[in-house]
C-alpha cells in the first residue's frame, strides 16, 4: 500500500467488567480507501468504532486519527476532531423530533454559520445524494428501515467529513435496500475522497466495496489482507466466517452436557 | 454472613457512585452559557412540562381548594370560628398542599415522560449520534428540560394555590355562607408574603430541582432496552415522590419549626 | 428549526399566568399594599400585657383599619413589651396626646389587634413618639381569677 495512513490502530486493550473484548489489535486504515471491519457477531465491533470515535476508553493502546491520539485530547478538542468524523449508526439515529430536512441540516446548523438559502441548497444536495430530495418533508417515524439509513447516511457526509464509519449498514435490509447502500458507500467514497471504515458481517456485500478486510475475532485480528487473497488464509476460523459454515471453531451449539446423558437426565437438572 | 456484609457495603458504594454520578451530570448540563438555540430549545421544554401540566395540576387544585373548605368548616364551625375558614385554606394550601401535591402530579405527569423520551433517545442511538456529530447531549437535551422543569414548577404550584383558594371560596362562601369579607379578611390577617407565600415558593423551587434531575438523570442512566426505560420511568415517580414528602419534613422543620 | 408561534404564545401565557398568580397571592391573599415605607407614621405604645398580639396584626380606629403592627419586643427598662405601630401617613399630627391604645379581641376566639381610641388634648402625636395611655389585653385566666377572688370576698 503506497496510501498515507489515516486512522492507526495499536495495540488496543479493552475489557468490559470481567469480559476481554479486544485483547492487543492493531490496524492500519489508508486514507481515501475503504476498509471492512468483519467478524462474528458479538466480537465488539461496533465496540471498536466507539473507541475511535472517541466514545470509549480503551484500557491500553492508543487510537491515531490524523495523527492526533483521540484519547489523549480534551472534551473540546474532541469535539472539533468529530466534525471530521462522519458516523452511521445501525439503527440510523435519526433525531425524532426533527423532520428529514432539519435532521441533515443539524450539523450544519449547529457547526457552521451559514445563511439559511446556502444551508437549504447544501442539504438539498446532500439528499440529492442518496436519492431522498422527495422526501425532506417526512419525519423520521414514516421513513421506513432503508430510507431511515439513507437519510443517515446523507446527514453523516453533510460536513464533508474526511472519514466516514459504518456501523452495519446493511443489517436488516432487503436486497435492493443493500443493493442501494452499497452503491452508494461506493460512489460516495469516490466522489468524495472520504475515508471509510465498513463495520460489517454480511460477507458478499461487504467484500464487493471494500479496498482492504480485517477479520476480527476472540478480540485479536485473525486475518487482514485484500478481498482477493483473503479466502486463501488458511486459519479454520476465518475460513468458517467467509464461508459461512454453522460449525466450526466457532461451535454451532451453546456450551451444554452430552446431549445422550442431557436427553436421559443423568445429572439430574431441570 | 461476611459474604451479606460485603454485598451490603457493595450495594452502598453503587449508591454512592450513582450519587456522584448524577452530582456530576447535574453540573455539566446546568452550567454554561444558553445560546439563541438553547432558549428556543428550552421554550419547546416549557411547553411540554409547563403549559399541558397545567390542566391537572389546576383541577387538582381546585378540588383540593374545595375539599380543604368542606372539611376545615365542619370542623370550625363546632368552636363557632368558621370565619377563620379562609386563613385555614390559605396557609394549608401556600404551606404545604400546592407545594407538595403541584410536585407529585408533576413527577407523575412531566418527570416519567422526561425520563422515557430521553431514554428512548438513548435506546436508539440519538444521543451517541448527536455526540458523533460533536454536539454534547448534555447541553442540547438535557439543559433545556433541566431549566424548563426548574421554571415550571414554581409557576404550577403558584396557579395551583391560587385556585384552591378560590376553590375553597366557592365552597366556604357560595355553598356554605361562610361571611365573604371574613374569608378574605382572616387570610389577609395571618398570611405573611415573605413568610407564607415565599418559603412555599422555596420548597417549590427546592421540589422542581429535584424532581426534574432525577427525571432527566434516571432517562439519561438507563439501560437501554425497554424493560430498562420502563424501570427507570417507575424509579422516576418512586424516587421523586419519595424525595419531595422527605424533603418536605426537612423543609418544614427548617422554615416553621421554629429553629431560627 | 421550526418554529410554532402557537407554542411560544402558549408559553408566553403561561409564564404571564404564574407572574399574574403571584399578584395575586401576594395582594389578594396576603393583603399587601402599594405604599412605601417612608409613607407611613410611626407610634409606640407599651403594654403591661400583649396576650397573643403577633407581628402584622391589624391597627383599628372606630372599626376601620389604618395600619398595622410592624415589631414587637421587650423593653428591659420597664420590663414590659414594646408595640411598634405602623399607621397611614395622613395620620401623622393629627392624632391628639392622649390616645390610648388597646388590645383587643374579634369575636371569642378570633385574633388579637390594636384599638385607638382619641382623647381630646389640643397636642398631638408625631413621628415616632409613644402613645402612654394603654390597656392591655385581656386574659382568660386572670379574669378567672378575678372572679373567683371576688366571689370568696363577698
């Protein structure tokens, strides 16, 4: 990779209550490409995004954005770094009380001072983007899933931010829905320049955008490499993941007794 | 029995830690300077916690103004001092009934949809959002509820009073035959302003703080599932009720027991 | 942000309603009144006995009220207690030398206030003198007393 590094990722400890859910990982994310996050479910990626983003202390490494160690700044300085930062929540997060327009308009009021008709243009454009100029006028609660995360998506590039995340963006959506967001992840990190991070368990979709893959699992990086070389590493457990076999490594069955000796109530349980 | 003694002390420090918890947010979500945004924000909370209070805190008033009238008469009228009615309904209502009755149906009526909404918030990611954006939720949403509660309050318990004393005329006076310029006259006669209108004020902005902190507190600290925000809008009334009828007795020690 | 001029009326209302509130508890309820303090006339009177006269208690001339007692304390001097009177200003020189002063009871068991009756002396009382004729309140006990000592006299 001949990219400048953006994001930096080292040596990261984190643990919640007796649960170890990041146990030394280091990641190096290039500016202007997009990088996915994989794992299974459960293995904190959604965790990790919050560390970045500043939300989370992790107990030992650090988090480079830019240079800058994210939890090293103060409260302000913080602040200023996440009006470069752009983040789509799983579940959109779009402001209920405010109407589709005022929510893409909220960093842009909040952030800038610009007169009112250059607000209403730049957040025209914005909808334009994903395709919902029609509906500015809807409130959140009559978008349905995948128009929701579209008006996400439409106020987290509002800023022009330099780096993106994506927290599973394509859960629970239909294939056209996905089909949508995919390509617009695409087209946005092109036009754009933006720097994304794709946080993700849905294989196909998520390997048809990305530029470079991490596969995260029992709280270190288990494999990383481009989407073409990484179905050849041969740890179980990544194959597992990519291929998506119930078991494995990763067991299909909860830990349980013998399933003869349970059937028959040898121990005697409930 | 070590192993209850540990649980005990365990317990009291998650108490203590929750206090200074909500010590801490209290600060950092009052202090600070409103922006042109904030006061607009604060407005809208006003609406909401204040102006469709204002229904039930108002007939409550009037029928407690009323009941006051009908239960005070019978029993003056047996020592043939039923003109001191209008004094017996001024001061039970300025000293202790608006206060204290305005602060629960508020924590019934304002405090659990406080606690719920911003709960919900949490639950679906719009707080975490609005901190990614690089906005603090602390003074977005919770500043404007925190100050709209601590200004309506007051002003509920002030309508509140005021209607059950008319509440009470219209029972002493028009029903009863209660003399009319001896309602007025027996109330004019012991009410002190500062001493009876200002220390139930005190003990309303006293409630109003409370009440609307651990409203707000109790949304903000939730687990976020729906189980949570139900516990947590439960703990809201429990807890505040609990607090004003607790307060309330400090209060009344402090302003009229005569320690001074 | 949208702004509803519904909801700001509303709450302008309402906020005009607590402060209307407030005036009225303070000038219905408590009874103040819009006169400055420098408006007013001042009187002593010592009393023997002030029963249970307390602070605000209404001042009365021929039934009307025309001010009210504004302190009460003990004079350690006489050993007697010491009314502080708050008249209406128009009072002031007007009020002959010999006024006296009592208190007095409204109804059996109502409160206690100050009675002014006036004398016919050609001086009159100023700003801060003190009114030397006064009766002091009855009390329930040693009327019975009284009484009692009268019967067993006869």
């Amino acid at each position: 990779m001949t990219d400048s590094l953006f994001v930096e990722v080292e040596n990261l400890h984190f643990s919640r209550g007796e649960k170890v859910i990041f146990d030394g990982v280091a990641m190096q994310i290039p500016r202007g490409r997009i990088t996915a996050i994989m794992g299974p479910s459960g293995t904190g990626k959604t965790t990790l995004l919050k560390l970045i983003g500043g939300q989370l202390v992790p107990d030992a490494g650090r988090v480079l954005i830019a240079g800058q160690d994210v939890h090293a700044l103060s409260r302000k300085a913080l602040f200023t770094l996440r009006r470069r930062m752009g983040m789509l929540f799983q579940s959109g997060a779009l402001f209920s009380d405010l109407s589709v327009f005022e929510n893409v308009a909220f960093p842009l009021r909040v952030h800038t001072d610009l007169p009112q008709t250059m607000i209403r243009d730049l957040v025209l454009m914005k909808l334009q983007a994903v395709g919902l100029r029609g509906a500015r006028e809807l409130m959140p609660a009559e978008l349905s899933g995948g128009m929701a995360r579209r008006v996400a998506l439409a106020r987290a590039i509002a800023l022009d931010p330099d780096l993106v995340l994506y927290d599973e963006p394509f859960v629970g959506q239909d294939p056209i829905s996905k089909g949508v967001l995919v390509q617009l992840i695409k087209k946005l990190n092109e036009a754009l320049g933006l720097t994304s991070i794709v946080v993700s368990h849905d294989i196909q979709e998520t390997l048809s955008i990305a530029d470079y893959v991490y596969v995260i699992a029992d709280g270190q990086v288990m494999a990383h490499g481009t989407p073409e070389n990484l179905d050849i590493d041969d740890d179980p457990r990544v194959t597992q993941f990519v291929h998506g076999e119930p078991d494995g490594p990763v067991p299909f069955h909860y830990q349980a007794p013998d399933y003869f000796r349970d059937i028959l109530n040898l121990e005697g349980r409930p | 029995m070590i192993g209850r003694v540990m649980r005990l002390g365990q317990r009291g420090c998650d108490v203590l830690e929750a206090l200074g918890r909500a010590g801490l947010f209290l600060v950092q979500s009052s202090v600070g300077i409103p922006s042109r945004e904030g006061c607009y924000l604060w407005l809208r909370q006003m609406h909401f916690v204040g102006v469709l209070s204002l229904a039930i805190v108002l007939v409550s008033g009037l029928f407690i103004g009323m009941v006051l009238a009908l239960q005070g008469y019978t029993i003056l009228v047996d020592f043939g001092a039923e003109q001191a009615l209008g004094q017996m309904v001024a001061l039970s209502l300025l000293r202790e009934l608006s206060p204290v009755v305005a602060a629960l149906l508020f924590a019934g009526r304002a405090g659990s949809a406080l606690t719920a909404e911003i709960g919900l918030m949490k639950a679906t990611e719009q707080l975490t959002s609005m901190e990614m954006i690089g906005v603090d939720p602390l003074r977005r949403v919770v500043a404007p509820r925190l100050w709209a509660g601590f200004v309506a309050l007051p002003m509920l318990t002030v309508g509140f009073s005021v209607v059950g004393i008319y509440g009470g005329y219209l029972v002493g006076v028009e029903w009863l035959g209660v003399f009319e310029g001896s309602y007025w006259s027996s109330m004019q006669a012991s009410v002190d302003f500062i001493a009876d209108v200002g220390n139930g004020m005190v003990k309303s902005l006293v409630f109003a703080l409370v009440v609307t902190w651990i409203a707000v507190f109790q949304g903000y600290d939730l687990v976020p599932t729906s189980e949570g925000i139900s516990r947590a809008t439960t703990r809201t009334v429990v807890y505040s009720s609990l607090a004003v009828l607790g307060l309330d007795f400090v209060l009344t020690a402090l302003m009229f027991g005569g320690f001074s | 942000m949208k702004r509803s001029k519904t909801m700001e009326l509303g709450v302008g209302l309402f906020m005009l309603a607590g402060i209307l509130g407030l005036l009225i508890l303070g000038l219905r309820v408590s009874g103040l009144t819009f006169t400055a303090a420098d408006d007013s006339f001042r009187l002593e009177a010592n009393f023997a006995n002030i029963g249970g006269l307390k602070p605000r208690a209404r001042v009365t001339m021929s039934g009307v009220t025309v001010g009210r007692v504004s302190a009460i304390e003990l004079d350690t001097e006489w050993y007697d207690a010491r009314v502080l009177l708050e008249l209406d200003a128009e009072l002031e020189d007007r009020l002959p030398r010999d006024t006296t002063a009592a208190i007095l009871t409204s109804g059996l068991l109502g409160e206690q206030y100050v009675g002014l009756t006036v004398g016919g002396d050609p001086e009159m009382l100023g700003d801060g003198d003190t009114i030397r004729d006064t009766q002091s309140a009855l009390v329930l006990e040693e009327l019975i007393q009284q009484f009692v000592s009268n019967m067993v006299n006869d």
